[in-house]
C-alpha cells in the first residue's frame, strides 16, 4: 500500500520566499480562492520588500472548509499558476490568524478595532455588500440589515465594518483604511455610502461619533483587482502531491496574468504592494471599466453560450468558431465604446491577452463558476455601455444575447432544458426568476417581467423597450432554434447597418 505523502505545514514543503509576518496590520473579509491567490500574494511580495508588520487575519463569510484545512497546515497553502505551457508553485504564509465570520461575528467587529489593524480588504462578492437590487443603497428591507441595525453580534459585511469602525472611533480612533477588491463601479465610494447609510440609520445619535470618525481618520480608496481563480479541484490537489511531495488540502490554480490597480489614498501605513506589481494611480475607475466591461462583460457571455452550448469550460467555448465571434463582437463593438482606457494601456494588446487567457485550457475555468451570480454581476457590467448604444439609436444585440442567454441558463422557458452546466449555475434571484419562466408565455413576456418590472437591471435599461423585446425575441430564439442560431442572429443584426430607434427613455 501506497504512504500517504506528509501534509503541508511549517516542517513539510516548500519554504515561503518570504520574511514571517511579526504581526497582523491587515484584516481580510473574505476568505476565497481569490483572495489566496491575489492579496495574499502581493502581501508576500511586500514583506519581501521589508516590513515584516503585514500579516493578515483572514476572515471566511461562513465556511470552515479552508480554515480547518489552513490550521491543520500551519496556516500554508500553495498556490499553483498554471498555463498551457506548464505549472509553477509557491507558498505564501502570510496569514496570522484565520476564522469563520458567522462563528464568530464579535470577533471580527474587536480585531478591526484593534488599532494594529490599519487596513481592511474585502472580497465578499457583489453580493456581500447588502444593497438593494433595484437601487444600489443599503437594502433596509433585508432582514439580515435589519437585525444588525437593532444590535448585537452583526452578521452582515455592512454591519460588521460599521459596528468595527464604531468601536474603534470609540476606543483608539487611530485611522484605518476600508479597502473594498471587488466588482462594484467605484467600489470605495461605493462601500463607503453603505457604511454610513449603515450608521446613520441607528436610532438617536447612536452613530454620530462614528461618522465623525469616518470624515476625519477613514479612507476608502477604490482598486480593481484582476486574476483568473477557479475553484479548486481534486486534479488540483493531486498535482500539488505529484509535484511537491506533500498533501495540501487547500490549493489554488490562476492563471499567470494578474493585476492590481489601487486608488492611493490611504488614512495610515499601507504595504508595499507595489513590489508584487500593484498599481498605484488616479485612474482606477479606467482600469475598472476596461476589467469589468472587456473581461468580465465579455467572460459573462462566453460562460453562458457555453453552457448551453453543452460546454464545462471557459476554453472549450471560446474555442467555437461562433463563440469566439460572438466575444469579439461584443468586446468591440459594445463594450470598448463605453470604456475610458487608462493611460499607457493599448486597446489591442489588452484585446489580445484576454482572448489568450481564455483559451487556458490547462486551467480549467468552468463555465458554471464564471455564469454563478448572475443578476448581481451583470447589474454591474451591461447597463451603461447597453444605454450608450441605444441612446445613439443603436440596439446592442450581444449584450443582449448576452441576458437572453442568462435567463435562458438561469430561468428556462417551460420545456427547454439548458443542460448540466446552466443547472450547476448559483443565483440568489433564480428561485424569483424561475416562478417568473414558469407563467411567462414566450421570451418577451418574460424579458419584460425580468427586466422592466423586477427591474434585475435596474431602474433604466427597465425603460428601454426596444432593448427589452430584443431579449425576449433572442430567448424565444435560444428556446426553439438553439443558441447557435441565436449567436447568428446577433451577429448578423449587430453588423447590419444601423437602424435608429431613438432613446426609449
């Protein structure tokens, strides 16, 4: 019988490249794939660069999964970048302290108090921020929210920064910075305007002193974060063993690529996350949209033609002749029009790398990962640049084909089946979506319902009737001729000459 090899820690694999932290100055909501394979690897570099004050607390939202699997291992993990061409690994062992947020949700309002801490990321997901669908604030209607807001232990990302920062503002008041990493448009601000939404609803002048605080020693700088992560795999784990000699139960894969663009408009001491690559710059609202727009607008409509397309990987759908149409067309002629590049980036060289990164098949980015969370992600990806098209007279037939193929994977038409991979897809709205499907009479009954009445992508593409019937009529197509036909209808239309439709506003 075959030895297990030994498990990864302090005594087994191989030695990080970097100094031990000497403590935590940075706490982490979010404890993913993504942030183990992103911050964490910048942090590494920066203590590399001197300074040995950077270690992270890492706070998971709910599972233990990780965390058991990081104390088991000496808080290690290995992170492999894998290409077509080959895998490289490393250790990061940045990370201090790890623990579950929903376990212990105390815990985490005391250590952002902790005035050790001078800097907070988080990447909790679109989803994680508690605002409202329909408006973007803070969604008061959310039972969770409003538990928070009555007090005790909060549960939510809000309500544990708000709570956090209001011990804080109370005991040392030194300042901190609130650094949000994920895909909102202008997520400091927009993490910002939640906290003190937050804050401002407490009952009497309960959260005065905080807010005040906020003004005076508070910073939330905005950044764009951009690395392809896939969830991890037993593959993964057993090459991870085959390659370093030891069992890593927690791993990572990305691909080479990553980049990280920071708002520099810190309230304390930050690390120097520069020597990992890191960017610090005025324009993170170009990078944000070059990322959000070209590669994750773009990313959202490969994974879902693929799935119905019958496809498990990014690879493998963009390999298509027709998909690979379809991206190219949306990328050109729908996203790059609405984007504000920043200074020193060539459009085709970016253009290039995205379709190169794609095509990784040996990462194996699965197209139900990257179609996962839909009607949050696409709220933030489509209706500006969608808008712009129309405003102009024009009808912006992929994106389109882009939320026709959505519904399609999430929300199926009585009597199509989207296939495995549209079913493996998670959505916090298919359960409203899939009622709406079922007494829906085609494709445009239920793109009006979705879109102009649930408003899922808010309250002005909600107005656009045109773009609204072009949905339902490409839902009808994906129903009864498949996607293809659907790919070659948007295709043709969005190169015929243009009609004018004027601004249904």
């Amino acid at each position: 019988m075959t030895a297990l090899p030994p498990r990864l820690g302090a005594g087994s694999g191989p030695r990080p490249e970097h100094p031990a932290p000497s403590a935590a100055g940075i706490l982490h909501l979010g404890l993913g794939n993504f942030h183990r394979a992103h911050q964490a690897v910048y942090t590494a570099a920066a203590l590399s660069a001197g300074g040995d004050e950077w270690g992270i607390v890492g706070v998971a939202s709910r599972s233990r999964a990780v965390v058991d699997a990081m104390w088991a291992q000496d808080l290690r993990y290995t992170v492999a970048e894998i290409s077509p061409t080959g895998a490289s690994f490393s250790v990061p062992a940045v990370h201090t302290d790890v623990f579950v947020a929903a376990e212990d949700p105390e815990r985490v309002v005391g250590t952002l108090a902790d005035d050790r801490i001078r800097v907070v990321t988080l990447t909790v997901t679109e989803h994680g921020y508690s605002a409202s669908p329909s408006t973007g604030l803070l969604d008061l209607n959310d039972p969770l929210i409003a538990a928070d807001l009555r007090g005790g232990a909060p549960q939510t990302t809000i309500g544990q920064l708000a709570r956090g920062l209001q011990r804080r503002a109370s005991g040392s008041g030194t300042p901190i910075t609130i650094l949000s990493c994920d895909n909102l448009s202008e997520n400091g601000a927009r993490t910002e305007a939640l906290v003190r939404a937050f804050l401002s609803e407490l009952r009497g002048t309960e959260g005065a002193e905080a807010l005040a605080y906020l003004d005076s020693a508070v910073a939330f700088p905005s950044s764009m974060v951009d690395r392809i992560v896939p969830a991890t795999t037993p593959r993964l784990r057993e090459l991870v063993a085959a390659r370093l000699g030891v069992r890593d139960d927690a791993p990572v894969s990305a691909e080479p690529f990553t980049m990280w663009a920071i708002e520099d408009r810190f309230a304390a001491a930050r690390p120097a996350w520069e020597a990992g690559g890191a960017v610090f710059t005025d324009e993170v609202g170009a990078y944000e949209q070059m990322k959000v727009r070209l590669l994750n607008g773009t990313h959202s409509l490969i994974a879902y033609l693929g799935a119905l397309r019958g496809v498990a990987t990014i690879s493998e759908s963009i390999a298509d002749t027709a998909v690979e149409s379809a991206a190219l067309a949306i990328l050109r002629d729908e996203y790059e029009p609405s984007v504000r590049f920043p200074s020193g980036v060539d459009v085709r060289t970016y253009e290039g790398q995205l379709f190169e990164r794609w095509a990784n098949h040996a990462l194996g980015h699965r197209t139900a990962q990257v179609g996962t969370d839909g009607s949050v992600k696409l709220r933030q990806r489509i209706p500006e640049p969608a808008l712009r098209l129309l405003e102009a007279g024009s009808v912006p037939h992929l994106i389109a084909l882009t939320v026709a193929a959505y519904l399609s994977c999430i929300a199926p038409m009585p009597g199509f089946d989207p296939g495995p991979h549209a079913r493996a897809m998670v959505d916090p709205a298919r359960e409203e979506l899939a009622r709406l499907a079922g007494t829906s009479t085609d494709g445009r009954h239920l793109a009006q319902r979705v879109i102009a009445e649930l408003h899922l992508f808010g309250q002005d593409l909600a107005e656009q009737p045109t773009f609204i019937s072009r949905v339902g009529e490409l839902i009808d197509t994906i129903r009864r001729h498949g996607v293809d036909a659907a790919i070659r209808d948007s295709i043709a239309a969005s190169q015929a000459p243009m009609t004018t439709t004027g601004a249904n506003r």
